[in-house]
C-alpha cells in the first residue's frame, strides 16, 4: 500500500520513504485502513464421500449444523424425551378441568384419553373372585401413549446406533483399476493478502513425475486441467480444475509466483486451500479436504510474513476408494500432508530491508500432488444387527416401556381410590346423557305426532292430580300398609314432572299455585273431637281429662304434619316457578 506526505498506519513499516506495509503476521484491511493481526482456525475440514455435493448459502442455511444436528444419535432421545413430557403434562392440564354433564370439550377429550387405553385396559385393579372386564380409564390412556412414545424413541435409537459397521477393504491396484478410476477434481489455493491477480506470474506449466528420474517430464498446464485466477477479498485465487482425471500419474508438480509492482509489493501471511473430488456418473457425492496454514511443521506458532526466492510447498494425497455401499462409487479421497515453508520474515525491520531489495520481490508457490496409486480401499457397510437380535431388542424395549408405566398405573390406583372406578364415572356420565337425548327425541317425536297440547295436558292431569306428585306432599297420615314403592313411583313422577322445559308446563305451574290445594279441603281434614259436656251435678274423673287432653294433642300433631307438608310443597312450587320464569328471560 502506498501513502505519500500520509503517517502509515499502527503496526507496519515504511519503505522507499513514501510507501507502507504492514508487520509480519498483519495483514491490511482497506475499509477500516489499518493493518490487523490475521487470526485463523487451525482445524482442517476433511469430509468423505458419502456427503451431498448440494451446498446452500450460510445466510440462509447453516447446512454443517443441520447436518450434524441430524446424524447425531443423541436427538432421538432428546426428541422422546420431550414428546414424552409434553403429552403427560397435557394429561395433567386436562384433568383439573370439570366433567360436567358430558357435552363439554373438556369431557371429550377425557373420554377420547380413555379410549385410548389400549396397554393397561385389562391389565390393572383386578380384584380376586370377579370376572375379568376391559376396563379402560384416564390414567390407563395416558400411560400408554406415553408408553409407546417410549418405545418407538428408544427402538429408533437402538436402530441407529446398531445399525451397521463400516468395513475398509485394502487390495493392491492393477493397471484396469486405475484405468476406470476417474474422477472430476478441483484445487483452489488462495494467498492471503493484499496482492491481486495481476501480480501473477509462471502458471502454466506442469511437472509429472520425480525430478532426476527418467520419467520426469514437463507438459502444458491445459493438457492437464483448467486454470485460472480469480480476485477475492482474502486474496487471488488459483483455480485449477480437472474433469474425467485419471488416477496413474504418480506426482504432479504446478508452480507459480507473485511478484512486486510499483506500490504494491508481494507478500502473504498464509494460504488457504480446498480440494473437492467428484465422480461424474454419482455427482452428489464427493470428497474435500479445506483449511487454511501459515506456519510450517518446524516454524512455530510466531507471526511472519511470506516473501523470497525460496519456495513454498503444499504437499496433498488422492487415495482411491471404492465404495460397495454405494453402486460401487469410485472416489478419490484428497488428503493434506504438509507444507512446507519457502523464504518467510518474522521481524519488521528484516522486511523493510526485503521491501526496499527488487531481489527479494517474488513469492514462489508449488502444489505437489500425490497420486497413491498402489493401493484401493474398499468401503462396505455389514449388518451387525440380524432378525433374531433385533426381534430380541423388540421384545426387551416393549417390555421395558410397558413395565414403567404399568408400574406407575397400580402405584397411582393403589393410593388413590377414587382412580379405581373412573372408568364408571365416564360410563355412567355417558349414559345418562345419550338417556336425555333419547327421551327428549322421544318427546319430540310425541308432540310432533299428536299435538303438543294433549301431551301437555296429559302430563299437567297426571302430575297434579290427587294421586299424582300433589298427594306426596298432602301430609294425611297414611296406613302401614302403603307400600314404599307406590311413594317411590310418586316421587319419580313429581321430578320428571319438575324437569320439563315447556312453556306451558311453566304456566300451568303458575296457574296451579292460584288454586288452594286438595289437601286443604274440608274432605281431607278430619273435623275436631268433640267438646265434652259438663253440667253443675256431674262430677269430674281424671281418666277422662286425659282422654280428653289425648285426642287434642292427637288432632294439634296431624294439623301441624299438615300445615308444614303444605308449606313445604308450597315453598318447592314457588321456587321451580322463578326459576321457570328466570329462564324464559333469558
């Protein structure tokens, strides 16, 4: 970078008096015009070839994570485990709500919950001496839905994590191996820094072969692949592309270089590669091996900067495999081996006296690769999982899901009581229901075919007659010899009587209360006892007092047993009325 009659900017160097360049190991950064330490991950990517090739962009997708997120055998456990709780704390949420009279969504749901009772509905609270009967409750549906959330999550994880083992095969290779191994490769190697392509200088040349050796040659870089340079923010990219590249060269050497140009010198901090090998009949499979080096195996971890005469290697490996598993997928797996430093400089003022020597000008590059063509791996997946094991890992996992919740179920019903007969409260809440929309289908169907007033009437005369739902509650004294079910029917037919719904049955309650009752009449009351007579002469026996005195006290009980019976008939008479009264206004 240049800067005349300019301060240079923290951490670098001036040279030639009106030129800047940062110190080894900063690297200058033109939107905030400054020169910052390069940072980097050490880690090197290597994938194999059973990956997609279909790539997404990071702002969209975080593919890696995706992918790593789903091959990961722990989710499946995670993923029960939270299904598992979600559906026993729905179970919970649901049982604090009412029952009511069975028309609710929150009775649907419980009834359809014990429905699903399809683990546990013979299975629990059977009492010695009774006849076994499916029984299916609230907490008998939950239990085995959760039971078998438990055993579908624990079978997929047994089937993921003994699914298979992958075997590697190494069998020398012949000549029509190799031959039929072709593959479309790709090498992009970036110099990191402020250089540009125009700086680029030698490529176009490639060594096949060992040097000193016979069948050392040199040949065009076209004959072997496609190149090319391409400017990026962290530097100029060499890209070198290969399609339907055959696997029997043993290396292969492609140098270049960088070299100084008025105000901009050559020099980098590191370099950053990524190898990608595709087959061209199975395109979404391939193999890569990226990352990004500055220090050689023998330099350390200090800062420097690469400039000199001296070259800087970058050795990498093709192994052949194939993979059975996979219609016999012919791959090349790249593999980084080293690299090796050229001429680099780790103090500032040693790279002041290289910026200001034309000598020192250059950055010599050279991509060594490696074909190891003596060998082909094999890959092929074997089944360690047979039928018979997995029949037995079947048979354990369900036992083991059904025996927790079982567990639970008889520990929850042997404490808590009112968990032994829920079943029945559903039954009979049911029953009593579908009984209601029978009768008054029933009801219906009456009044549709024979007039709603006769039906009314009928009633009215049945109810409030003196044999009907009155006569409960005249109050006279019956004999001994009334039976209890002739006042069991009464009483029945006094509620339904009560609980019809009709307008005019409403009126007919009103009206009925204008009128003095039946058992206020003078034919249903006995007349008082006698007055006894007594005259001056006649004398005055005790017994008789008493008899007297008897038969008031005797005829006082009846009327009082009268009056508070009426009342009490009264009193019920006027309160269906108000509340008849307060739902037709409503």
């Amino acid at each position: 970078m240049s800067a005349p009659q300019v301060p240079c900017p923290p951490n670098s160097v001036t040279y030639n008096r009106t030129f800047c360049a940062c110190e080894p190991g900063y690297l200058y950064n033109s939107t905030t015009k400054n020169c910052s330490f390069f940072t980097f991950s050490p880690e090197w990517v290597v994938e194999s070839g059973v990956d997609s090739a279909v790539t997404f962009p990071e702002t969209i997708f975080s593919f890696d994570q995706i992918k790593k997120f789903t091959q990961s055998q722990a989710v499946f456990l995670e993923a029960t485990a939270v299904l598992l709780a979600s559906w026993l704390l729905f179970c919970v949420f649901v049982r604090f709500h009412e029952l009511g009279d069975g028309r609710n969504i929150w009775f649907q749901i419980r009834w359809w919950i014990s429905r699903l009772d399809v683990c546990f509905a013979t299975r629990h609270w059977l009492e010695d001496q009774k006849v076994v009967r499916k029984r299916k409750t609230e907490l008998g549906g939950a239990f085995s839905i959760a039971s078998w959330i438990l055993f579908i999550g624990l079978l997929l994880y047994q089937i993921i994590t003994g699914r298979s083992v992958e075997v590697h095969n190494l069998k020398a290779a012949n000549a029509p191996d190799l031959v039929s191994f072709v593959n479309d490769l790709e090498f992009n190697i970036t110099a990191v820094s402020t250089m540009s392509c125009s700086q680029l200088r030698g490529l176009g040349t490639i060594f096949l072969g060992n040097p000193g050796s016979i069948d050392y040659r040199a040949s065009p870089l076209s004959t072997f692949s496609n190149y090319s340079c391409l400017n990026t923010s962290r530097g100029p990219t060499i890209s070198l592309r290969c399609y339907n590249c055959p696997l029997v060269r043993d290396n292969v050497y492609i140098s270049w270089q960088f070299i100084d140009v008025p105000s901009q010198p050559a020099s980098a901090v590191a370099f950053e590669f990524n190898l990608t090998a595709k087959s061209p009949t199975q395109k979404k499979h391939m193999s890569l091996v990226s990352g990004t080096v500055r220090n050689g195996t023998y330099v350390g971890d200090a800062p420097l900067t690469f400039r000199g005469t001296d070259t800087n290697i970058l050795k990498f490996n093709l192994f052949p495999r194939i993979y059975q598993n996979l219609h016999g997928l012919k791959l090349a797996q790249p593999l980084f081996h080293e690299f090796l430093p050229g001429s680099y400089i780790r103090d500032a003022n040693e790279l002041q006296v290289s910026l200001q020597n034309s000598s020192n000008g250059l950055i010599n590059t050279t991509l060594l690769i490696n074909f190891l063509s003596d060998y082909i791996v094999e890959i092929d997946n074997q089944n360690i999982l047979g039928p018979v094991s997995f029949l037995a890992d079947l048979g354990g996992l369900y036992c083991i899901s059904i025996g927790i919740f079982f567990y639970l179920l008889v520990q929850c019903e042997y404490r808590v009581k009112r968990l032994r007969k829920e079943d029945q409260v559903f039954r009979n809440i049911r029953s009593r229901r579908k009984a209601k929309d029978h009768w008054d289908k029933l009801r219906k169907y009456v009044m549709y075919t024979w007039g709603p007033s006769s039906l009314l009437e009928d009633n009215y005369n049945y109810n409030y007659s003196s044999d009907g739902c009155c006569a409960c509650a005249k109050g006279v004294s019956r004999r001994k010899n009334d039976s209890d079910k002739r006042s069991d029917r009464e009483s029945s037919l006094c509620a339904i009587s009560f609980d019809k719904k009709d307008r005019s049955h409403k009126v007919m309650a009103g009206k009925h209360l204008s009128e003095p009752p039946k058992s206020l009449k003078d034919e249903d009351i006995p007349p008082p006892p006698p007055l006894p007579v007594f005259n001056g002469n006649s004398t005055v026996n005790v017994s008789d007092i008493h008899k007297n005195l008897q038969d008031l006290y005797e005829y006082n009980a009846m009327l009082r047993e009268n009056l508070v019976n009426t009342q009490s008939m009264l009193r019920d008479l006027t309160t269906k009325y108000s509340s008849m009264a307060s739902e037709d206004q409503t």
